[in-house]
C-alpha cells in the first residue's frame, strides 16, 4: 500500500494506474475509520481494480462553531486498517495543498443543499461538493462508493457527478449499524456512557416510522409525528429533524405512494448524530 501526500505524488501514481490499465475505485473519507467505512471499501475493492481511499477531513464542509478542531484524526491507524484491507493507495493530503488560498469557487446545489442536515448547517454541502469535485479531478476514479448512512450528501454527489460530466460511477453501499442499532460514525466517539447508551432511539424511531408505512400508513405527517414523539422521549435528545421525504427532491409528498427517505438528526449534548431507512413502495 502507498501513502501518498501530496497532489503532485497523487497525480503521479494514478498516471501509473492508468498505464497498467488498472481501474479505479475511489472511497472519500475524513478518516478515524471504522467498520462503515471498511465495509465501502470492501465493496470498492470488488469493483475497481486498484482501490483508494481518500483521507482529509474537509475545512471546507465545517461551519463556524462546528467539530473541525476537535474531528478526531488518526492516520496512523487508519493505515493499518486500510493495508489490512489490502488497499492500493492512501490520499491524504494536507489542507494546505487541497486549498493554498481561499477558494472562490463555490458549488451550489439549489433547492436541495437547504433542505434536512443543510438546514442547521449552512454551507456545509458547497463545502463536500468542492472537495469531492476536487477529489474527481485528482484521482478520476471510474467508481466511486460512498455510504448511505449520508443519504442526502449521496443524493448530491450523484447530482453533481451526472451535471458536471464527471465520468465516475456513484456507488452506494448500505450503513453499518453496531448490534444495538446505532449506525456507525467517528462522532460516535464523542458520545459519554450514558449518551451512548440514549443514541440508539434514532434507530429505533425510523423502524418503527418504516414498519408502520410497510403496513400502510401513507400520511408523512402521521409518521413524521410517531418519530418524534420517540426521539422527544429519550431526556438525553434534542431533536433537530424527523422527516419523511421524496428521495430525490427531499420533499414531504403529500401521500406515501412511492418510495420515502425516513431521516433524522439529532443532538446528543453536542455530538450531532444522523441516519435514515428507505421504505421502498
Ligand atoms: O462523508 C464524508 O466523510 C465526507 O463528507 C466526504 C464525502 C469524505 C467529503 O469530505
């Protein structure tokens, strides 16, 4: 496995890529990985011939106020990990080669980037949009995987990739929940003892919203409330959405009469966790 640092050294290994006419199978990370991750790349490494895995935890996609300085950050564990799981390369670069001077480009996905997590986090999507496009651009992978646990950052980068031509693939692979429910996340770390043991009714509330659309409740206000009143139950949550929405423009329909996104954050002191369930109709 190689480490490489910088995008000039990037460049250069992904020209030897081509050469031998290796595909590509790209997983973008912020690092401090754990099974979620590993499961996208195991999932790359069945796709693409040679497997990268990005490590770079984003400046860009932080608001002010937000986990930038405290996002925990191990590269050297996420090596070992990442050779166990017999990647090819390792991208991890520093902020200042990815961004040597404030960026003036901006990447807007309009009527979408304000809608669920981009409600309380105010350019937060124009920030993953710049260094996944980036990301692109540097390694041009043929597949690239992310995870579902972020369903509405997917549902932008598979926007972003189809507008601007991107000749990638987007590939999303399934959320990895640990036995009680909780999906994984590096956040989860912030969680104290009794948090931890509080931060499984997020799972919880979306099975209960997903069995009750499956057995035909069709009003999204109806099972928008039941996740609420669930979450609102737990004294350790502080609930910033609980939402039932169409999968590609993230609106409440008016009925559920095709597939809905059930999805949720919510605050736990100040470790903000999400996840979500489809209901397929
Ligand atoms: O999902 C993440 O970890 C990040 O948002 C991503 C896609 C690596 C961009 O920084």
């Amino acid at each position: 496995m190689e480490i490489v640092s910088t995008i000039a050294a990037a460049r250069e290994r992904r020209s030897a890529d081509r050469e031998a006419g290796r595909s590509v199978a790209l997983v973008p990370t912020m690092g401090y990985l754990h099974e979620g991750h590993l499961s996208l790349v195991r999932r790359a490494r069945e796709i693409g011939d040679s497997v990268w895995v990005s490590v770079f935890v984003n400046p860009a996609q932080f608001g002010p106020g937000e986990d930038l300085e405290r996002y925990p950050r191990d590269l050297e564990r996420d090596a070992a990990l990442l050779e166990a799981e017999g990647v090819d390369v390792v991208f991890a670069p520093p902020a200042e080669d990815m961004y040597p001077r404030p960026s003036v480009v901006t990447i807007r996905f309009s009527g979408l980037e304000d809608r669920l997590c981009g409600a309380t986090r105010p350019g937060h999507f124009s920030g993953v949009g710049l260094v996944v496009a980036k990301l692109f651009n540097i390694v041009d992978p043929a597949v690239a995987v992310f995870g579902q646990k972020d369903a509405q950052q997917a549902l932008l980068i598979r926007r972003l990739a189809a507008e601007l031509d991107f000749p990638v693939q987007i590939e999303v692979s399934p959320t990895v929940r640990e036995a009680d429910g909780l999906a994984m996340s590096s956040r989860n770390v912030y969680l104290s003892a009794a948090e931890r043991q509080a931060a499984p009714v997020l799972h919880r509330a979306l099975v209960a919203a997903h069995d009750a659309v499956a057995e035909g409740e069709n009003d999204p206000l109806v099972v928008e409330g039941q996740m609420r009143e669930m979450i609102e139950a737990e004294p350790l949550a502080s609930l910033e959405y609980a939402v039932c929405v169409g999968l590609e423009d993230l609106e409440r329909p008016s009925r559920i009469d095709r597939t809905v996104l059930l999805a949720t954050a919510v605050r736990f002191g100040s470790t903000r966790l999400i996840d979500n369930l489809l209901v397929e109709r």
